[in-house]
C-alpha cells in the first residue's frame, strides 16, 4: 500500500490527522467533564432528598413511635417510584420494607453508605437481576435499623447514553477525516504528480514545457504561474545564449578572415596604401570587432538584468533632447533634417546611459538609412499619455519589409545584405533589451505605408512613467 | 621645460606593463611599474606620482580596494582604472571607489595616454581661471562668452562647453570618448562620427573669419586646441 503511505505524506493528510486527533481529544474530555459534573450534580440532589427522608422518618418515629413509623413506612413504599425502605432487626435480618435482598454487613453501621451498593427488588427475585443504590441506614433507639435509599439506575443509564454518544461521534468524524485526507491529499498529488511530471520534462532539457494550471486561482495555480514565468524568462536567456554563440562564431569569423588576410598582405607588401596603411586599416577593422564584442557583452548583460540595480528617476525629456542635440549635426551633414517634439518633465525609472544609447542607435539607423530618401525628415517625438511615455523615432528611408520586422530585432541580422553601411548587426538587439529591462515596449511600423517607395521606420518605443 | 610627468603602472600582466612604460616613456612620461595591489599600495603611498594607471583585478589587493585604502590614508594622487570590466555599472562602482577615470579594455594607447596627461594636469587651464586664454581666443566662464580679437563669436550651450572643455585642456589631446564623456556626459559608443561634426561646426565658428587655426584634429586620437605661434614654456 504505498499509494497510502505517499498518500498520509501530504501535509493536508498530516495537518487534518493531527487536527483530527486534537479535536478527539477536546471532544473527550469535554464530554466527561460535562457527565461528571452532572453525575455529581445527580448524586447531590439523591443524598439531599434521602437525608429529608430519613430527618422525617426520625420525626415520625419521635412523634408516633414503632407504629406510626411503621404506617408511615408501609404509605411511602408503596408511592410509584418509591425510594428503598427496609427495617431491619439488629443483626441485619430484614423485617420489613420493599427490598428483598441487601449486600450484607450493609446495616452494621448508622450512617451514609459512603459506596454505592447492589441490592435486589421483589420484583426481580425470577431474573436474579441486582440493582445498584445509594442509602443512609438509621439505627432506633429499640435496636432496630432503618434504611431508605435511592435507586442509581437513572444516572447509569445517563452514563452509558453519553458513552454511545460520544463512540459515534468520534466514528462519525474519523470517517469524515478519512474522506477528506483521501479527497483532498489525492488532488493534492495528483496535481503535484503532474506538476513534477513537467518538471522532468524541463529538466530532461524541454525548456518549451509549462506547469499545468487549474485555472482556479488556488495556490497550487499561483505557484504555477510563477514558475511558469519564471520558466519563460530561463527559456528565453536560454535562447539569447544559443543565439549568441552560434552568431559570434558566423559573424565574427568574416571580420576575423578580413583582418587576417589584410595583416597578411602587410607583411608580403601587397598593400597598395603602404604598411602603416595597412596596420592602420587593421587597427580599424579590430576596433570594429571590439565595438562588436562591446554591444554583446552590454546586450546580455542588460538581459540578464544586472543593470537594474543602477535605475533611478531620469527626465526622459532632457535624454532626449540631449541625443537629438548630439546627432543633428551628423544628420545635418547627410541632408538630412532631424527633428523633435518633447513633451517637457516627463520623469521615468531608468538608466540614462542605456537610454541614451538605445535612443543613439536608433537615430543612428535613421541616419544611415534614410540617407538620400527624398523626405530628409527624421522625426523624434516624445508624449506622455496615462501612465505611459511614448517615444518615436520615424524617418522616411527604405523602411523595413513588415514580415521582418521580429527578425531585425534578432542579433546580428542585417537586412542589408552588402554590408555596405558600417554597423554591427546589434543594434536594435540592444534597443529591445533596454525596453524589456524598462519593463516598457518595442513596436515598429512604416512611418508611410501607402507610400510606393520610402514607406519609412518609425520605432515605437512605451515607457512606464510616473503619474503627475 | 616642464619637470617630466611620473606616473606609476599597478598591472600584473607582466608584457602588458612593459609595452605600457615603454609607449609613456617614448610620449615623455616616466613610469614605474608595481605588479600586484600591496606592492602598488606601498609604492604610491611611499612617492610622489602624477598619476596612477591601476588594473582593477590584482594579485593580493584588487584595484579597487587599493584606492580606497589610498584615498583613507589622504592620499589623493589622481587614479585612472584600467579594467576588462566596461559597463555602466562597473564603472559606476570603479569611480565611486575614488577612481577619477575609468578606461575599459582593450583600449587605444593614445586614449591612455590622453587621459593620463589630462589628468596629470600638466598643461590646460587652472581649474580656478575664470577665463581661459589660447591666442587670441578668449572664453569667458562666468559671463558664458567667447571672444576672438575682441569680436563676439556667438555659440550654442554645448558648443561653448565643447570649447570649454577643449581650453581648460589647451596643449593637451582630447579624444573623441573623452569629450562625449565631459561634455555631453555619455559613455556610450555613438557609432558614427557625432563627436567630428559637432566639433567641426565649433572649429568653422571659431576659425572661419580668421587666418590661424587654433584648433587641430590629431590623427588616429583626437583633438587639440593650441596658440601654434607660442612656444611651449
């Protein structure tokens, strides 16, 4: 049975067992400090009721002697319900009274029988049955003794009501408990069954698996959710690191070869420019490499979030003002017209230096793509709506093919087959992750699109801002 | 002539070191040179340098805490922090350790020995001069004016701290990183030449109507703003 023992493991098993057997114990105890307290509460009112008896019978005899005592003995029996009388001679034979049988050596002493005694009734004398009663034994001053007593029959049966009462009880909320450890401790694992079935999953390398959901909202789903999360997050670092590796090896190698083959025509003087032609080419060509191994390092480096902790209140405003002022004269030098529209004092969480570079790049892009478009117009706008900053960058260029707008946000991927304008491939891989540390958005879209030709970028850019 | 600048090298690769002294000693600097953080701590607190060129991963005492310590026992030499270590953060913490300039690896010499020289302040402007002066050029601090032979030259906020910053270092190279970091305080990479045309707008405002160039473009490192009819004192 070890489906049983997995079964009592579970804590909801565990908590309502021990809650099950504190409850018992409560339940018992009470139940026999109540009986007891009316058990003497019976007895009490028993000794109270025989002592009056008895003080009378001492009245009537003082009052009317031997006969009159007797009458009124011979009256009181025969009472439905009657108490129990005897008289008896002085060495305990029964003389009288509506008890056929006592314990004997009972009426030896005057007094209260400090026990319960057994005793048997005319009545019962066929059966053999004995009965059990409480009784105080009056000796006369003529040698005789007088006992009255009362029945304990009815606090017996009181006694063993309450004990049948409380064994069903306790039966009644064992099987209960049963039923619910077995309800709930059985959901309980299999929902846990199943999460830990997903988990080897998971771990067998299938990061593409997410934890079962209810849909209840319980905790179970709770947790779920932000291990699913959380799982979301590791398949997707996951990823960039794949995608890393396999593009630093593609895309490094050609940069490498080139710088390779011009230190190798250095050294044979092929170069047409001279040697410190050449050795200054090469230096270019590993600035550009480092430049390259600069954006990825910062890439994953925003991704795994370890910036987070340098993001503090930024006028986004003044950010971006301050890069369009940076970049105008460089787009001026390329006919081209960059222009702004801030909303002034919008205020974000975030880290100026990664917005401002992210904010270069893309103006950067704009510069060297919409280079000779015959709208020159490069337009910076930044708003604020709600709780949102909005920042667009949007040019008239050559724009980018709709269906390739998720595929230019990947490392390395250069629409720009030729590699004729100079740049890394990282850009807007840098600009995506800057978004996502800001917990903000990345959209693009044509600026133009019914445009024929030159339906331009615009990149939309949603931060999280302050409420004013 | 001017007592040569005496900077100390705190860098356990050993080749590195000695291709380092052997660059400053060709640019006029003398050098000495400390493999790990005791040693360099000992040195520097022990002589006078200009500078302190210090690796931030050492043997024994890492860079940082050599600054730190430096910096405790009122020492205040200033340290440029050369680190494989580039981004934002890591320069954040390098100059809150008390670095005053934080050059990531790999790096260009003339960049190292640009900043070494700045920081070295051996030429340039002192810091409390109120107007800076170079030939006939005079930029006036308080009253955010430039004049050249008594004419007014109007300029916008960035092109007068561009020149500003260009001054207060007159005689000495600045680079390209260097000004986007003084000026437009960015750290970033910008890519394209931003840095060139913003500083050959500046040049034609200040040059245009006058026959002596003043500012220079210093090829494979940066700028230089320089009265070339003063000879050097």
């Amino acid at each position: 049975m070890s489906k049983l023992r997995v079964l009592f493991r579970t804590t909801a098993v565990r908590l309502s067992a021990l809650y099950l057997v504190l409850f018992s114990l409560c339940a018992v105890f009470l139940v026999f400090y109540v009986t007891g307290m009316s058990e003497r509460l019976l007895e009490q009112q028993t000794r109270d009721a025989i002592a009056g008896e008895v003080s009378q019978i001492e009245a009537v005899y003082e009052r009317a002697g031997m006969n009159g005592l007797l009458r009124s003995l011979e009256r009181r029996a025969r009472q439905p319900g009657a108490n129990l009388y005897v008289i008896a001679g002085p060495s305990g034979e029964i003389l009288a009274g509506n008890v056929a049988g006592l314990q004997p050596g009972l009426l030896d002493d005057e007094g209260w029988k400090s026990e319960p005694f057994r005793y048997r009734r005319f009545t019962d004398e066929s059966r053999g049955e004995s009965h059990v009663a409480l009784a105080q034994v009056l000796l006369l001053d003529n040698g005789l003794r007088i006992l009255v007593g009362h029945d304990l029959q009815e606090p017996e049966k009181f006694r063993a009501l309450v004990r049948q009462a409380l064994v069903v009880a306790l039966g009644v909320m064992g099987l209960g408990a049963l039923v619910i450890w077995f309800g709930i401790g059985r959901n309980a694992l299999k929902r846990i069954d199943r999460m830990s079935e997903a988990s080897t999953k998971i771990m067998a390398g299938d990061l593409s698996q997410r934890l079962p959901m209810s849909g209840s909202g319980d905790e179970f789903d709770r947790l779920s959710e932000s291990l699913n999360a959380m799982l979301g997050r590791i398949e997707k670092l996951n990823e960039g690191l794949r995608q890393v590796s396999d593009n630093i090896a593609h895309d490094l190698k050609t940069p490498l070869t080139r710088l390779r083959n011009k230190a190798e025509a250095a050294l044979s003087g092929n170069e047409d420019r001279g040697q410190s032609g050449a050795l200054e080419e090469i230096i270019a060509e590993s600035d550009q490499l480092i430049r390259t191994f600069n954006a990825l390092l910062m890439i994953s480096r925003v991704e795994a979030g370890s910036a987070v902790a340098e993001m503090s209140d930024v006028d986004l405003s003044q950010i971006v003002a301050d890069c369009v002022e940076l970049y105008e004269p460089a787009a001026e030098d390329k006919t081209l017209r960059l222009e702004a529209d801030i909303m002034p004092g919008v205020v974000i969480s975030g880290n100026r230096e990664l917005i401002g570079q992210a904010l270069g790049n893309l103006i950067d892009n704009a510069i060297k793509y919409a280079e000779g478009a015959t709208n020159p117009l490069i337009r910076v706008a930044m708003t604020k709506s709600g709780n949102e900053a909005v920042l667009t960058v949007a040019d008239h260029g050559p724009g980018i093919p709709e269906d390739m707008y998720r595929e230019v946000l990947k490392r390395f991927v250069r629409l720009d087959e030729s590699r004729s304008k100079p740049g890394t491939g990282l850009g807007l891989s840098l600009v995506e992750a800057v978004m996502e540390m800001h917990r903000g958005s990345l959209t693009l879209a044509a600026t133009e699109p019914n445009s024929g030709d030159g339906k331009g970028l615009t990149v939309r850019m949603v931060f999280p801002a302050r409420a004013t | 002539m001017v007592t040569r600048m005496k900077i100390l090298i705190v860098e356990d690769d050993l080749e590195a070191a000695a291709y380092l002294a052997k660059a400053f000693r060709e640019a006029g600097i003398v050098s000495d040179h400390a493999s790990d953080g005791e040693s360099g701590l000992f040195m520097a607190s022990e002589n006078a340098y200009d500078v302190l060129v210090v690796d931030r991963m050492l043997p024994r005492r890492d860079g940082l805490s050599l600054i730190t310590e430096l910096r405790r026992r009122d020492i205040h030499t200033p340290v440029l922090i050369l680190s494989a270590l580039g981004q934002v953060d890591d320069r954040v913490t390098g100059l809150r350790a008390g670095g005053d300039d934080y050059l990531p690896k790999p790096y260009a010499f003339n960049e190292l020995l640009a900043r070494v020289e700045v920081l070295g302040r051996r030429k340039g402007a002192p810091e409390q001069d109120m107007v800076y002066r170079v030939g006939d050029l005079e930029l006036d601090r308080l009253a955010h004016s430039v004049r050249r032979q008594g004419k007014e030259i109007p300029l916008q906020p960035r092109e007068f701290r561009l020149l500003e910053y260009l001054m207060k270092n007159a005689g000495q190279v600045v680079t390209r990183t260097m000004l986007l970091e003084n000026v437009w305080d960015y750290h970033f990479d910008p890519q394209t030449n931003v840095i060139d045309v913003h500083v050959s707008r500046l040049r034609s405002k200040i040059e245009k109507d006058f026959d002596m160039p003043l500012l220079r473009t210093v090829r494979g490192a940066g700028y230089m703003i320089k009265d070339d009819h003063r000879t050097e004192t």
